[in-house]
C-alpha cells in the first residue's frame, strides 16, 4: 500500500565543484509516495510543484533504501535531487524524462543504478558523489561504476568526449545527447549498451575499435548527422535498429565477422545508396536494408536505386530478391577500400590510416580483398603512395562528372 509522506523542506540551491549548499527562498511542501517492506522504505513518487527534491533517510523510523521503477520519470519539475547514505538503489527509469533535472548528489550507500535511470536528462551535467562510495565515481565529469563502465556521460558545455579507460558504455549512457559533435571510443571498451547513443543527432562520426564484441539494439537510432561509420574486427551481429533512421549515413564497411543484421538495423538510412554484404552474412532481419517508411502512405517502401553487392546465392542475393531489390554480384574494384562502389577521399583516407596502423607495430584491419584493392601501384606494400594514387583517381573522376 502507497502511503504519502509531507514535510516541509527550504528550497535550496545547489553549487557543484566545489561541493557546497546554499538555503534561501521561501519553504515548500513536499509529498512523497512510498512503500515498507520488510522494515525498509521505497520512494515510489511525489507531487510534482517540487523542484528540489532531497529524499530523507528515514520514515516512519524506517531506512529509506531505495527508489522504485519509474518513480520521478517524467517529472518536469525537478531541477535537483539528493539521494541520502541509506539509499542503495535507484531503480530503472527512476528519473528518466525529466528536461529541468541538471544536478544530482549521490550517498555513500548507493551500489546499483537500473538500466535508463537518467536518461533522456538533457540538462544533467553536475553530479557529486559521495568520496566514501566504494561503487561509483566521477571521472572526466561521467559516472562510472567500479569496473569503469560508463553509466551516464554528463559533460557541460564538451561536444568532443574521450572515454578514457573505459571498459564498457552502458544502456543509453549518452541518450540524447544533442551537443555531443565526436566520441573517441578506446581500444579497452569491449560492450556498448542498448540505446548508448541514440538521439546524439549532432554525432558525425563513429568508429568503433576492435576490442568491441557486443553491439546493444539502437545504439545509434536518430543520429541523423552520421555520416561514416567503422566498425571493428570483434563484432559478429548488427544488432536491430542499430542505425535506425541515421539518414546522413553514407559509407560503413560490413567486414567478414559479421554473421548477422538484425530487424530494421539500417532502416529509413535514405543516403546509403550501397551496400556490400559479405557471404559470412546468414541471416538478415525484417527491413534490416533499403527499406524506408513514407509519411505520405504511412506505409515502408523500397530506398529508390537501392544497390545490395554480395555474392551470388549468398543470403544477400536472397534478401534482395524478397524486397525486389537491386542486387550485383561483387567484382573487386581497384581503389573501392569500402566496398561502397565508389573511389574517393574515404577510400583513400581509409589506406593512410592502415598504413599507419602497419607502421606503428599493429596488425592488418583490412581482409585479402581490402589488401589488394589498397595496393594501387601493384608493389605488394599498403601505403602514402597508395593512397596518393587513389585521390589521383578520385580527382580525374569528380572532373570528368563535373565536366
């Protein structure tokens, strides 16, 4: 049974690094919804004319332990919250949606955040965490676990971020985050959560290093400003809606790991004209390629002159002939490093960045087929001059269109 728990509380205003709290401004009411269990209360909710809400450790005499599912989210009121020692756990969604909440204070007792707590917190940028919290910890102004899992980027005013150390991104840690421009994933990530960047519509361009095994469904829906995309050795599956309704997108590469596209994972993608997929490619989810949704009909039709290039009888060539598709059987194209049926500044781009790679001790990204079509001069080397040779190409190409 909810019960409803008044009290009388001075609004206050929060200064964060350094840690200080300043009271002023006239008192408010404040009620909150809760639940005992067990000797033990759980917040459920409260009234929603607060703007500062600091939960108390004990009602009834009981410990506050916990906040439940979905208890602030929506709430369009809240600017700050104060989770107390005795709290242990913020449940998932807990203060999700809520547009004005910037700062938050974290308890030395807190050691578990549900899945989607913060998200879609657009303002959420000071965060303070007790120094005696054995779990949680500020590093470059995010949260992370103990395990150095990312659990919520929030940044002020950084649209380049650097996830250093960081061994896994979790669900929706930069959900919606509009102002983030580049993200520079390093080599010690090895999962990426469900949703971890979708809504970043300002996001350009991802790589994603080879360390990365795991891709979580929607990692990038809506990032409506991506325009190239890598991805690493490591993963097998393009899990489904991953690049949903990333309409700028125009060149990613589907190396020979991968085993699977999952449903609608290149959906409403009106910009990437071709792809190249792979014969280790088996299954193929629903709409997965060149399918878009029109307003007009309100219904999903084909991407107009959409190009699916594989092998033939591979699930590509199945996958194509189901949607009616265009489909062409692969032939190696000299200088095509992506794939993408094009020779140009990617491609190029693409060789230097392998040479590098080679130059500095690392081993090859590229498969066979990249190899030989990066070797421009023939020499048996991946190198400047390959790349020089290929921007040549590129060059006499775009004039002879132009012309």
């Amino acid at each position: 049974m909810k019960k409803i728990f008044s009290a009388l509380f001075g609004a206050a205003v929060l200064a964060f690094v350094p840690c200080s709290v300043a009271s002023n401004a006239a008192e408010q009411t404040f009620s909150f919804e809760y639940e005992i269990k067990d000797k033990q209360v759980t917040v459920t909710g409260c009234n929603e004319n607060i703007n500062i809400i600091s939960i108390p450790s004990e009602i009834e005499g009981f410990p506050v332990v916990s906040v439940a599912d979905n208890a602030f989210s929506g709430n369009t009121d809240i600017i700050s919250c104060i989770l107390p020692d005795s709290i242990t756990s913020v449940g998932e969604k807990a203060f999700s949606n809520c547009p004005l909440l910037s700062s938050l204070s974290i308890g030395k007792g807190l050691s578990d955040i549900g899945d989607y707590a913060f998200t879609a917190c657009p303002e959420l940028k000071n965060i303070i965490v007790s120094l005696d919290n054995p779990t949680y910890k500020i590093n470059e102004k995010s949260l992370y676990d103990n395990e150095n899992k990312l659990v919520l980027f929030a940044d002020s005013g950084l649209n380049s971020f650097i996830a250093s150390d960081t061994v896994s991104i979790g669900k929706g840690a930069f959900f919606g985050r509009t102002d983030i421009i580049s993200i520079v994933i390093p080599n010690t990530v090895t999962s990426i959560g469900d949703y971890a960047f979708s809504g970043c519509v300002s996001l350009r361009e991802i790589v994603i290093p080879d360390n990365v095994e795991f891709l979580g469904k929607g990692c990038f829906i809506s990032c409506n400003s991506l325009e190239n995309v890598e991805l690493g050795k490591s993963l097998t599956t393009i899990p489904e809606d991953c690049f949903h309704s990333c309409s700028k997108l125009k060149t990613i590469s589907i190396n020979d790991n991968i085993t699977s596209v999952g449903d609608d994972a290149f959906y409403s993608c009106t910009a990437l004209k071709s792809l190249y997929i792979p014969p280790s490619v088996t299954s193929i989810g629903k709409d997965a390629l060149g399918r878009k949704y029109n307003v007009r009909s309100s219904a999903t039709e084909n991407i107009a002159d959409f190009l699916i290039r594989g092998k033939s009888g591979s699930q590509a060539e199945k996958y194509a002939s189901e949607y009616s598709l265009s489909f062409s059987e692969f032939l190696l194209v000299k200088g095509d490093i992506n794939n993408d049926g094009y020779i140009d500044a990617i491609d190029a781009s693409k060789v230097l960045k392998e040479y590098a790679r080679i130059s500095s001790g690392q081993l090859s990204s590229f498969t066979p087929e990249q190899k030989t079509a990066a070797d421009w001069n023939g020499d048996g080397l991946i190198d400047a001059v390959d790349s020089s040779g290929i921007l040549i190409k590129y060059a006499t190409l775009s004039s002879t269109q132009t012309a």
